[in-house]
C-alpha cells in the first residue's frame, strides 16, 4: 500500500485526479480523462486513464475506484493499486470525488466511496 501526501486536481478541459505518494511525492499515480478530446479517438478509448509518474508508458483504463475512509482502491485493467490516504483532507476527499465522478460520466468507470 502506497502513502498518499497529497492530491492535485484539475476540473477543466481535462479531469485530473493525482495522488502524490511518499516518500516525498517524487512518483504520482494520476487519472486522467479528457472528454474534450474524446471524439477524436475510437469510442473504446473514451475514458478515463491510469499511469504511474515512473511508467507513463504503462498506462491503462480504470475500471473502478473505491475510497473507504483513508483506503483507496483504484482498479485498472492490467493492475490494482492500493493508496494509504490519511492526510488527505475530508474537503480534498470531496472535491476529489466531484472530478472522479465526473471522470465516470457516460463510461462504466464506477466511482463509490464511503
């Protein structure tokens, strides 16, 4: 499980959802969803991705992302990842789940937290 120090958001052009983990926020793990763009790309890559700061070129599609308390679980196609996320604000819990739920709009992304 991975320590999350803090997350950055972006609720424009783009969704952007990234966590910053530990040790001293030197790799993220960041969502991103760009519905501006979509029509340019084939309807099964419409949605949101998934990619470690340390391996962009691994990135892939979230399937789901569960947040209970300070446990995330954000679930791909290829990998689970698994986030320690207690100093993260009840706010930034909020506002993070706003842009994550938007991410899911019109995908089968499942959002739920808890």
């Amino acid at each position: 499980m991975r320590h999350v120090e803090f997350i950055t958001l972006e609720d424009e052009q783009d969704l952007i959802v990234s966590f910053a983990l530990a040790p001293s926020a030197q790799e993220s793990l960041t969502l991103l969803r760009a519905p501006h763009y979509e029509h340019l790309l084939p309807p099964e890559e419409r949605r949101a991705t998934v990619s470690l700061s340390s391996h962009p070129e691994e990135g892939d599609h979230v399937v789901s992302v569960l947040w209970q308390g300070s446990r995330i679980e954000v679930q791909s196609e290829r990998h689970t990842y698994l986030l320690e996320a207690s100093a993260i604000t009840p706010e930034d819990k909020e506002e993070a789940l706003v842009v994550l739920r938007k991410m899911a709009k019109n995908t089968e992304l499942h959002v739920s937290a808890a």
